[in-house]
C-alpha cells in the first residue's frame, strides 16, 4: 500500500484561466503547456491501517492547515475510487533549484494523483489519471505527459471528457525555457482566487474567451511546424491577455511588479536585436523566458544583468509522470 511517483512542473503557452465548475475543476477554455524538466515533486503515498488521519510531510517538514487540508480532501476521491477507508502518510519532495516561489501545485497535484492511486491499488490509464489529477489542481492535469500538452477543456458537466492529451513529445523540438527568479515578491493572489475574482467581475474576460480558442489552434499549428516564431509571439501575446483581464477585475489586481516589467522589456529589446525570445508568466511576478538553444548565452548574459534578478534556471521539455 505504498507506491512514489515524480512529476514534473509544466508552463502554461497558452493559459488556463478560469473554470466553469469549481468542484469538478472544469475550465472555460482549451489550454496547452510546455512539461519542464527543471522542476519536479516526488511524492510517496503509503496508506496504513493504523492512522487515525492523513499525515502530511514537506520536504521533511509536517504540514498541517490549507495545505493537509488539500491533500487530505484529494486523498477523500482516491478512497472513494478505490473503496477503502484508509488513512495515509505522504512524503513529498519539492526539487526546485531554489525557494523562490516556484513551488508549483501542478507537480505536487500530479505525482499525488499517481502515488496514491498506485498506492491504494486503482489502476488508471493515463486519461484517467489526468482527470484524477485535474481535480486536485487544473493545471496538474496536464503534468501526467511529457512535452507540449493540451488540456481539452471538454463539454460535460460531469468532466469525463476534460482531459489532457499530449500534442508533440519532449523529443519534438529542443527549446529552452528560462525561469527568471525575482529577488524579491510579494504575496501574490492565488490563481485560484485570482481566476475566480476575475472570471466574476472583469469585462475583459469575455475578450479572453473570444480570442484564447483562436490562439490555441493557431499554436498547435506552430508546435507540429517547429515555427518558433509564431509559437512565440501567441504564447506572449495569450499571456498578456490573460494579465489584462486582472486590471479589470473588482477590486482590480495585477501579479506583475516592477522587476516583472523590467524582464519583459528586455525581452522585447533583446527581440529589436534579431534575437528570437518570448515570455510568459503565470499567477506570480516572475517570468519565463522561451528561446533556442543557440541564443542560450545571450538571452542568459542579459537576463542576469536585470536589477532585481536573482536566479536564472533554465529547463528543455521535460518528461511526464514516473514511478520509482
Ligand atoms: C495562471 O492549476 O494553479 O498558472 O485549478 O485552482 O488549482 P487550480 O489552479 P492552477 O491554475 C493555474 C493558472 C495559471 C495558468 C496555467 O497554468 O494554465
């Protein structure tokens, strides 16, 4: 009754931004994510007939609270899947290069999804296991596959057909991701109550939901066509739309902060000198920097030269869930 899986992080090129049903985790649009290799969680589940509840250690540390509180209730769908009513002691290790807030629910949701169903003896396809995962967290769905991945929003309410599906493997196209660690940043609006807030209140979110299915189609074109390029310029420009509609949110809030902006304009500068390279950034100040592997020095060089700029940790395409 013991099982450990690893999954990695993954980063959104086209996001996910809002749900249509907040139990089931079911999103508003169709979304699409690069897996990293950089970054991964290593979970162990071990369910025992002796606990008298779940037990929850961190990187060696006991959790209690929000945190328990949410594996606990992921733990509650995993029995009620298998049937059994036993408690378990989880272990997880966040490989993260450094504590910088990257700490990601998407790698921690999957390999729990994995480890505890393997644990307690469900055996799940990798569909399955996707749609286990989504309800922890939306965007875990997505870290059971390697490489460039899609989470197919779906049509039914009761979310069998909300899934994520591998688009190209982590072989298809050597790219480089850029994680840009800020020295300093603030507490942030959770992307839960983040998409929540602005799902409910903000104007802007029917332009987000207008224009985000176009984006998809037209960057999965770009992936299966190795066209950097265009895979590029969609992925910021979805990005940028997505901040927007936090500025029209009651209150409004934005995850941006100055180190943020000074990123992004070197970005853009680096891009005037003919070199390609895009960003991208999820619920938090910081940002990832996308480029080829030939500009590595470049890109890396100026990045580091940013006030504010703490760290740069660069990933290829990593791979999806593994069990050790
Ligand atoms: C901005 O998956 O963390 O990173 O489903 O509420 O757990 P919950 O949210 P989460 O949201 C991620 C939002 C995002 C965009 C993305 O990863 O697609």
């Amino acid at each position: 009754m013991k099982a450990t899986a690893r999954a990695h992080t993954n980063i959104a090129l086209i996001k996910y931004w809002g749900k249509r049903n907040e139990s089931l985790i079911l999103p508003t649009n169709s979304n699409l994510s690069v897996t990293l290799d950089g970054f991964s969680t290593e979970t162990t589940v071990h369910f025992q007939e002796d606990l008298k509840k779940d037990i929850f250690l961190l990187n060696e540390q006991n959790v209690e609270g929000n945190a328990l509180e949410k594996v606990a209730v992921f733990l509650d769908k995993v029995r009620a899947l298998s049937g059994k009513e036993l408690y378990a002691q989880v272990q997880s290790v966040n490989h993260v290069p450094t504590a910088a807030g990257f700490a990601s629910s998407a790698s921690g949701l999957a390999a729990l999804a994995a480890a505890s169903a393997k644990a307690i003896g469900v055996s799940l396809n990798d569909t399955e296991l996707s749609k286990l995962a989504r309800q922890g967290s939306g965007s875990a769905c997505r870290s059971i596959y390697g490489g460039f991945v899609e989470w197919q929003m779906g049509e039914r309410e009761d979310g069998a057909d909300s899934f994520a599906v591998q688009v190209a493997d982590k072989s298809h196209w050597d790219i480089r991701i850029a994680a840009v660690v800020l020295s300093k940043t603030t507490k942030k609006v959770s992307s839960r109550e983040g998409m929540r807030r602005t799902v409910e209140t903000s104007p802007f979110y029917a332009g987000w939901l207008e224009q985000t299915p176009k984006d998809l189609q037209e960057i999965k074109q770009a992936i299966a066509e190795k066209d950097f390029e265009k895979m590029g310029s969609i992925a910021e420009a979805n990005c940028l739309r997505m901040h927007a509609t936090t500025l029209g949110a009651n209150p409004p809030f934005t995850y941006w902060q100055d180190t943020t902006m000074r990123v992004m304009q070197t970005v853009q500068n680096l891009r005037e000198k003919g070199i390609p390279v895009f960003f991208t950034i999820d619920a938090g100040p910081n940002v990832k920097v996308l480029y080829l592997s030939e500009d590595e020095d470049k890109v890396k060089k100026r990045l580091q030269s940013i006030e504010g700029v703490e760290d740069i940790i660069v990933s290829k395409p990593g791979s999806g869930i593994s069990y050790l």
